[in-house]
C-alpha cells in the first residue's frame, strides 16, 4: 500500500533564471552582430596592432611598472603596518605620519614630485647636515629618470595602502595567538614570522590582489611624466592614425588578459592560505 | 623552591585585581588555584609567566627573576627578547588551546623546538610524534586544528607545550571551554603529567580533579588568597566562609 510519506519531492523550480538567461544570450548575439558587422569599427586594425612592436613595449613596461611597484608597496606596507602595531611610541608616530601623508596628497602630484625634485634639489648628497661636507653626492637629474620617478611616485604611494590593509589583516589575527607564541618563548620577530603574518596573509591577499589590478591601470598615470607604457602608447598610435576605438580596444584587450592572469593567481593564493580553515 | 612569589600586585586601570599575593610552589608539586571568576587566579598565573606585566612585589621561578633583572636594589624591566628565553622552561596552556589554525597538529608540536631551540627538523618530528602518542593522538598528527574536537585540541596543545621540555607547567582553566564529555581525556592526560613529577600550577573549576590530583589547593577571591592548604583540608574543611560559600555554588 502506499502511504502519503512515499509520495516524490519535486525540487522547486525557476523559470525565471531560464528566461533571463536567454534575454542576456540573445543581447550578446545582437552586440557581437554589430561588432562584427560595423565597417567603421576597423577590427582588422584590432588584430593587426595586438601584437605590434610599440603596444608590445608598453605592455612590458606597465608589467615592469606594476610588478616593482606593488613589490615596494608591500613590503614597505608591512614594515609601516608593524611600526604602527608596535609599542614603541616613535616608530607608531613615523608610521602613522607616512600614511597621513602619501594617502592625503594626489598621486598624480606625487609623481610629478619626484620627477621634478632635480628642480629644487639639484645634487643629491651622503654627507653632514646643515651645510656640512659631502662625502658622496650625484647629479638629481641622473639618479630620477622618468623609470625611477614612476617607481618612488607608484611604490610610496602603495605603501600607505598596502600598510593599512596588512595593519587590518594583523589585527584580525586572534590576540590568543600571540600569546601562545610569547608563552612558548618565541620571540617578537619569530611570532611576527612563524604565526601572525600566515594567518594574517590569507586575508590580506584578496585586498592586495585588488591592489594590484589597480596598479595595472594606475600606472598608465605615468604619462604625466613622459613615460610610454601601454595606454600612452596606444594614445600615441591614435594621435597618428586617428584610429581610437580600435587602438583603446587593443590596450583593453590586454588589461583584460593581464587581470584574469592577476585572478588566477588571486584564487591560486587564497586556496593556499586556506590551509587549515574550516570551510 | 620552583615558584616563589611575594606580594605580588597587579591593577588593570582604577581596577585592583591581585593584591599582594604570596605563593610558593615547591619542584613536583601540583596545586590548583580555585575561586569565583574575577578573583584574579587567571591574571595571577598569567603574571608567573609575564604575560602580564605586575605592578608590585616580584615572581620568580627556578631561583630567577620573572620580567626583570635585579642590579644595584633595583629591578629592571627585561628587553621582550630576554623574557621570551626566560619563559623556556615554562609551559602553558590555555582556555581556549590557541594552537595555530594554519598548521598540522604535528606542525603546532614542533613549531618551538624548530624556530626557538633551532632543533633539526628530523629531531623535532620525531619528539612531536612521540609527544603525540603520549597523549593519545599519534593518529591525528596531520591533522588541522579545526579538524579536531575541543578534547583533541587542548591534548595537542599540552604536547605542545611539553616540547619545549618545561620544568614548570601552567594550566590556565584548561577544560572549561570543553564539552562535558570531553573533559575527563584532558584530565587523564594531566593526571599522568601529574604522577611523572612535573610542577604543575592549574586554575581550573574541576573539584573532583583538585580533591585527587592536587598536592595543596589555594582558594584565592578579590585578589587575595583566603586560604590554602592540602585538598581534604580546604575542600572537605574549609576554615573560611568565603571558601564554603564558594564550594557550596560549586558542588
């Protein structure tokens, strides 16, 4: 006999994600339609200047750009993060000072700071204060090129970012923690080492993954200062042929390869730091 | 003489908790510090250990300065450093176990011996896997943390503070965050520490456990201790009312 309790579970049913579904796939038909179709839209100029010569440079330079920027950024990030955690009253106040200032002035004018500092300070000198003898001393003008300007203008003003999010990833990190490692006589710099900064790296990498991306496009801020990475050069090659559309679709191109390569070392990373958490 | 200390004060802010506790603990002798929560007992074995700092009198353990360096009539505050190697020869556990989430439980065992003593990896394994297996997890070794229970954590994080061979062990409620069921594999552990001869000072709310593992008990409320003595004598015959008012809550 079947009784009541054996009758089938029907799962609940959406309609709804089918119907959208189909909306958005037949949009995406109607758009690459006209992508495809438009003459104007010269997409044979899309495929032939992808991998040209001057857009290939400015890719290795925005890398370049972006890679020793974030490198700077966070490790001077951490070293501003533990001064700022520390007991030590006087590193505290560096730390702090360092973030007020690099956060509250524009990277743009930051940049440009750098790269003009040969106008106020034209020789820069290892030597005694206050007009004292130089022992060692270089032209400004040698040592900033528009490489290093991008590099100080970028890295410092990272770092101020980079040192507030390892500083929040720190002190998520359970106080119990440390006094564990304390009571097991480790001492400060192996704790820092060994226990609070793994556990604090699995939440400090998705915000730095974010970091880094945007580095990918902020540096493109280094036009100020002459510098040809990707978006200048493909502004460089329209300015010429007064193709923009199909020029800045290139330079997009590439962000977009760049920030999926980003996500999946971001998702690489994350699994990694995972270790041990219950999921 | 392992633990002596002497009149030792300690305030949080406005608030007095420890006023002027003198203790001493003789090597192999294993006392439970019991009283109502806020007497001080947690922050007062905290302070043997100095993590907290005491605002007077002074600790010592083996015959030396916990926190300072006494020179010229004064006592010195020591660098962190110097009090992480003074702590070697004391371990601690803790309420909440606190071992590292991001490593194995053989991991968490060898974590000292490898980055404080500089053990070689091989000799530190092996000690983690041996200190395992006295306390009944050799099978969890490559366990995580949030892989194992309360009563599992707590036995891992005892081994843990045994590798780095203390002399002196501080147990800070270590089963009061346990499941009741899982309690009495962590007292077992604890109970053969006990009959091997290690010192053992251990704040904890377990009667049962002081009555019959405990050399002396100290009741101690609102930063004093009231009384102290062997177990029959303060737990079956307390002389204060403060204490029977306590056991009566308790039992």
């Amino acid at each position: 006999m079947m009784s009541t309790a054996d009758e089938p579970i029907v799962r609940l049913r959406h309609p709804g994600r089918w119907v959208a579904a189909a909306v958005i796939v037949f949009l995406l038909v109607v758009f690459i339609h006209f992508v495809a179709t438009a003459p104007k839209l010269r997409l044979d100029l899309v495929v032939g200047y992808l991998f040209e010569k001057s857009i290939m440079l400015g890719l290795v330079k925005t890398l370049q750009l972006t890679v020793i920027a974030m490198l700077v950024g966070a490790v001077l990030g951490t070293i501003l993060a533990v001064m700022r955690l520390s007991e030590n009253p006087v590193l505290r106040s560096v730390a702090g000072g360092y973030v007020w200032l690099f956060r509250g002035t524009p990277i743009l004018v930051q940049l440009l700071f750098w790269f003009f500092l040969g106008t106020v300070v034209p020789q820069l000198s290892i030597g005694l204060p206050f007009g004292g003898p130089d022992l060692i001393s270089w032209p400004t003008n040698t040592v900033i090129t528009q490489f290093t300007a991008a590099i100080l203008g970028l890295g410092l003003n990272e770092a101020a970012y980079m040192a507030e999010i390892v500083r929040a990833g720190i002190g998520s990190v359970d106080s119990g923690q440390r006094e564990a490692a304390e009571a097991l006589s480790m001492s400060p710099w192996i704790t820092y080492r060994r226990v609070i900064l793994p556990q604090a790296a699995r939440l400090i990498v998705p915000p730095t993954a974010n970091q880094t991306i945007s580095m990918l496009k902020l540096t493109s801020l280094v036009l100020v200062i002459g510098l040809p990475e990707l978006t200048t050069t493909a502004q460089l090659i329209y300015g010429r042929n007064f193709q923009q559309i199909p020029l800045l679709i290139v330079a997009s191109l590439w962000y977009l390869v760049l920030t999926t390569i980003l996500t999946v070392i971001q998702n690489r990373l994350e699994n990694r730091m995972s270790r041990g958490v219950r999921r | 003489m392992m633990v002596e200390a002497i009149n030792v004060r300690k305030s949080f802010g406005a608030v007095e908790v420890l006023k002027g506790i003198d203790l001493t603990v003789d090597a192999g002798e294993v006392v439970s510090l019991l009283g109502p929560s806020g007497s001080g007992k947690s922050t007062f074995l905290r302070c043997i250990n100095h993590l907290e700092r005491i605002d007077g009198g002074e600790i010592s353990v083996n015959g030396e300065l916990v926190g300072y360096r006494r020179q010229n009539g004064r006592k010195y505050e020591l660098r962190p450093r110097e009090t992480a190697a003074a702590r070697r020869h004391v371990g601690m556990v803790f309420q909440r176990f606190n071992l590292f989430p991001h490593r194995t439980a053989v991991e968490n065992v060898m974590e000292a011996p490898l980055f404080v003593k500089r053990e070689t990896r091989a000799a530190a394994k092996q000690q983690a896997l041996d200190l395992l297996d006295r306390v009944g997890l050799a099978d969890k070794a490559a366990a995580y943390p949030a892989q194992l229970s309360g009563g599992q954590q707590q036995r891992v994080a005892i081994a843990r503070a045994l590798a780095m061979r203390p002399t002196l062990m501080l147990f800070d409620e270590p089963t009061s965050a346990l499941d009741p069921e899982l309690v009495g594999e962590v007292l077992e552990v604890m109970k053969g520490l006990a009959a091997e001869g290690m010192t053992m000072i251990v704040v904890t709310h377990e009667i049962g456990f002081a009555r019959e593992v405990c050399h002396r008990v100290v009741f101690m409320d609102a930063g004093v201790v009231v009384e102290a003595g062997p177990p029959q004598q303060v737990l079956t015959n307390p002389s204060h009312a403060r204490t029977r008012t306590f056991l009566q809550k308790v039992l």
